[in-house]
C-alpha cells in the first residue's frame, strides 16, 4: 500500500473521525481467499454486504470473481469487470423495456442512450486481481496485501471532516472529492481503487448518489472511498491539521452555541 499498512490506516482513520464504523480495504488476489464468504453467502449486493462489515462483526471480508458470481447482483459483477455490461441495464435503469424484466425500471437516467453514454465514459474495467476482496482493515491478513482503497462510512459530519482533510494540502479546490454518478458499489470500491479506465486518479468519491441503497443505509450516513495513496497521506497529515489541532471545530458540542 504505502510504508503505512492498511490495518494502521484504518485505525488511525477510526480514531481520528470517531468513527463508529470499520474503515474497509479493497484489494485483489490471484489466490482464492481462505475463510472468507463469497458475496453471496452474505448479501447479493456488494453495497449492503460493505455496509454488513463496516458496521458489524460477524462477518469481517468477502470476495468476488467471474466463477462465483451466481447469486450475484449482475450489475455489481459487471461494475466490478468480471462480466460485460449488459446493454439490458441501459433500459432498466433508465425507462425500462418492456421485453426485459418485464418493464421494470429504476428512472435514475431519462432515457438509455444517456445511461449507455456514461458507461462508455467510464471506459474499461479492470479487476485487482482474479478475486476482488473487501475487508475490515482491522481483519486484514500478515503481510497485508497490496490494498487498492478505503472506504469508510460516517455520519454527514465525520464525512465532510474527512473530506476537508483531503484538501488540507491540495491546490485545487475542485476536483480532489466528487460525487460520481453510478451504482452504490463504483462509489465504494470501483472508482476509488482506480479499477475504471478513465475514473479520475488521485481523487475521493463521495456518496452514494444512488437512491436505490436509501432502503439498506441509514438517512444520515454516507461514505467516502479513498485511493490508498490518498488515505495514507491524509493519516500523515493528521497532526499538522485541524483534527488534531481544533478538534473542538472538527467535532463540536452541538448543545453548545458555536461563535
């Protein structure tokens, strides 16, 4: 990852935004993960099942690849370039068809050309590894793996605190942190772990945007991935910004008037 490793970063993140969460590593593997539930066994949806880890402790990673992605949401393969994208997911997630799905539609796109638009924008695709693996920092495995991202979930307030962290020591005051459109799981894991040809490199996604996980997260939680490099850096800055140096402004007494 960087000479910190991604248990010290997820600590060190836990800790600093007063995280209720498990900060969550994204790494690929050539080797079928041992003791890990595939992504199935826990949900079939690769944001619920991030969501599962971050904020319990019965389960602590899962994997994915292309052979074990029966029982998977297609999409969430797909995202995750094990599997082509279906020109079928243009209509159901735009106006629907009525020969797919039975017409059922999600009306996050107005039509299919837009929603085949921005696929082709993303460009290619690729995964980490043969299996792609989420796990709890706290459960990552010695020596730790080369980890792609992080993401972490929060409340509005740890969120918009990690994001001023970002900017700390960036010159843009634009690009550093977006808010992409696309699947729950790109936010999280695809975007972040530079796994989309034409994602922007060295920049935060936060999100989700995509009301269809408002049923599985909480109203006020969101979540932010991180590219590794950026995670590191932001836990090396720690001391020199104003989570550590105003941590009455990161993390006020709301039952207190703020001048």
């Amino acid at each position: 990852m960087t000479e910190l490793q991604g248990k010290e970063i997820g600590e060190r993140l836990k800790s600093a935004f007063r995280l209720s969460t498990r900060p969550l590593a994204i790494y690929g593997s050539d080797v079928l993960p041992t003791g890990i539930p595939r992504l199935s066994e826990v949900n079939r949806c690769f944001a619920v099942s991030l969501f599962r880890i971050a904020t319990g402790n019965e389960v602590s990673a899962v994997y994915a690849s292309a052979d074990t992605s029966e029982g998977c949401c297609p999409g969430g393969i797909s995202h995750m370039g094990f599997t082509p994208e279906s020109e079928e997911i243009n209509y159901f997630v735009s106006t629907g068809r009525k020969d797919i799905r039975g017409g059922a539609a999600e009306f996050l796109k107005s039509s299919p050309e837009k929603v085949g638009a921005c696929f082709k924008a993303m460009g290619k695709i690729t995964p980490p590894g043969k299996y792609l693996v989420v796990s709890a920092c706290d459960a990552l495995p010695d020596p730790s793996p080369d980890v792609r991202s992080v993401c972490c979930f929060g409340t509005a307030e740890q969120v918009r605190n990690m994001v001023a962290l970002v900017h700390f020591d960036r010159d843009d005051p634009f690009s550093p942190v977006i808010v992409p459109w696309g699947p729950s799981c790109a936010t999280f894991i695809t975007y972040p772990a530079g796994m989309v040809e034409n994602a922007p490199a060295n920049t935060a996604f936060m999100g989700p945007q995509d009301p269809t996980q408002n049923h599985s997260l909480p109203a006020d939680m969101m979540a932010l991935g991180i590219p590794a490099k950026m995670a590191a850096l932001m836990v090396k800055n720690l001391d020199a910004s104003f989570i550590t140096r105003r941590p009455r402004v990161a993390f006020p007494d709301h039952g207190k008037r703020q001048d």
